[in-house]
C-alpha cells in the first residue's frame, strides 16, 4: 500500500472525489460532495487563566497551575483556522479570561486574515481603553455573566 508523501489540501481531495464521480456517472450540480458549507463560529482558547475563582468553573482547581498558550502557537492557530474554514468565519477568543493575555495582537492578527473576532470576558479589565483598542482592531465584545441555578434563581419580573 503506497503512502502519500504529503497529505493532498482540502480542495484538491474534493476536486479528485468530483473527477471519480463525474468519471463513473455519478455527480450531479446537485452533488454535495463538492459544496462546502461555513462553519459559524470556531472558539479559540487563548489561556486557561482567569481573574476570577467561581466554583462552577471548569477551570476552577487548574487555572493557575496551567502555562499560557506562547502568543506564536496563537498565530499559528489563528492561521489555520483562517486556512481550514476561510473568511467570514467568527473567531471566539475564548479563554479563562483572555483579557489576561496581549489580546489586541490576537485581534489584529484574526483580522489580518479576514475573519471576524468576538470577545469572551468576565469584563473586569476591560477598561474604556481596551475596548477603544479592541473596537479599532473590528473586534465585537460581549460579556459573559455566569452563576450557578440557585444563585440566579431569585425573583425577577418577567417581560413576556
């Protein structure tokens, strides 16, 4: 059995899969072993550290103890997803908290490569300043408030 010298790209794989089946009658316009469709998001975790110490975390007995993703191994990743799953997808820059690593970088990087970044933070760093810096490097922001059921579980007004 031959081995392959170097693993044939993505697009390359379905263009012989397209010739064997146009070859044997069997592809159609219809076909979808050619289509590709896009993945949504994909989330990148940049650390596993965080500021926080909540309970429920997955994170919660390890965060400290783990070493940081190096920022090169980052760009790595960012260019492969870019490669994989190609523009206009939605980077989720993930982490612990990534406000805790040289985040502006990171987005500058995601947006280099034409595809879209989001934030995942608790927002306690985020000061007016970094967000003006994040917003500049087309970053969208959003801030994640979590706790436990029984914590949340007080009386609130319903709007519906």
């Amino acid at each position: 059995m031959a081995a392959y010298t170097s693993l044939p790209q993505p697009a390359q794989r379905l263009e012989a899969l397209r010739g064997r089946l146009l070859d044997i009658g069997y592809w159609t316009p219809e076909q979808i072993a050619d289509k590709r469709w896009n993945i949504g998001c994909v989330a990148l975790e940049i650390t596993q550290r965080c500021n926080l110490d909540c309970t429920f975390c997955y994170l919660a007995d390890t965060s400290e103890a783990v070493k940081g993703v190096p920022l090169l191994e980052v760009f790595r990743r960012i260019e492969m997803i870019c490669r994989h799953y190609g523009e206009n997808t939605d980077v989720q820059v993930t982490g612990g908290d990534p406000t805790l690593r040289k985040l502006i970088q990171i987005v500058q990087r995601i947006a280099q490569y034409g595809i879209r970044a989001s934030l995942f933070t608790n927002g306690i760093r985020a000061t007016r300043a970094l967000l003006a810096a994040l917003c500049e490097a087309e970053l969208t922001y959003r801030t994640e408030v979590s706790a436990p059921e029984n914590v949340v579980a007080f009386p609130r007004r319903r709007l519906y």
